[in-house]
C-alpha cells in the first residue's frame, strides 16, 4: 500500500517532513529501528562526509539490495535539487551505512548511461514505482542513482 501512495506530491510532502523524525528514530536506537522498516521497507542510515564542513551527515535513505551492494536514488521526493548527500558522495566516496543497528564501511559509486537505465527499469522502480513519478517532476535533472559497496 505504501508503494502505491509513494507517488502523490502529498505523500513525497508528508515523507520530507517525516526525514528528520526518522533520523531521530535511528540515532535513539543505534540504527535498529527505522520509520520506513516499519512499513517492511529496506532503509538504511548513509552517513557521508559534508562536502564544505567535513563534518558527518546522516540521512535515513531507502535502498534496494543488489548482491553485496545497496542500491540509493537521489530522488529528493521529485524536487528541482539533488539532494545534499549525493554531493556529499561525489565528492568524497567513502561513507558509512547502518543497517540494522550494524556499521559498514562503504564506497559510493555513482551508476550512470545504461547500466543506471537498466536498473531503474528493472531493479529501482520494480522495489518503488514512485521513483517515476518523482523523475518526472524533476523534469529538468536527472535523478542521481549510488551503487554504495562494502570497503
């Protein structure tokens, strides 16, 4: 149910709000509850390294396993910006996820060209169809998709 709602410009509000509740859902318990984990989605906590501040900067993300990779869209709910976290990963790769309540080292590689076309078809919007409907009101960017892979 959750998916089929995921694409109203309603939801995408309510979900913006709902990040920084969610961070602190997280941080109070280590990582092993997330807000979307109890809608039975996979999400995970990415913390990168702030491009300007070279401080940490969490975010509650939604992810698709891939393999020994997770998958994150830069969807930013479908706004006209990429979202912070995906400069952040441009420009220093390595970061950390937390899943369940377990730290892993990681690095970030940004998918691109076919290979990103493929698993948007096939992988991202199969797991969130609302990536669509975020993709087309981000009409004038595309939206930025991270192979984020164990170190």
């Amino acid at each position: 149910m959750v998916q089929r709602l995921g694409g109203s410009p309603w939801f995408a509000a309510v979900g913006r709000r709902a990040v920084p509740l969610d961070l602190a859902v997280q941080r109070r318990t280590g990582g092993r509850i997330s807000l979307l984990g109890l809608f039975g989605l996979p999400s995970l906590l990415l913390i990168t390294t702030g491009r300007r501040s070279g401080k940490p900067r969490p975010v509650p993300l939604l992810y698709a396993p891939r393999g020994s990779e997770c998958l994150v869209v830069g969807s930013n709910w479908g706004r006209s910006q990429h979202p912070g976290w995906s400069s952040n990963l441009l420009a220093e790769p390595d970061a950390l996820v937390r899943v369940r309540g377990r730290d892993v080292p990681v690095r970030a590689r940004q998918v691109t060209g076919a290979e990103r076309d493929r698993l948007w078809r096939e992988v991202l919007t199969r797991f969130w169809p609302a990536y669509d409907d975020y993709a087309a009101r981000a009409a004038d960017r595309e939206i930025r998709v991270f192979a984020l892979s164990p170190r």
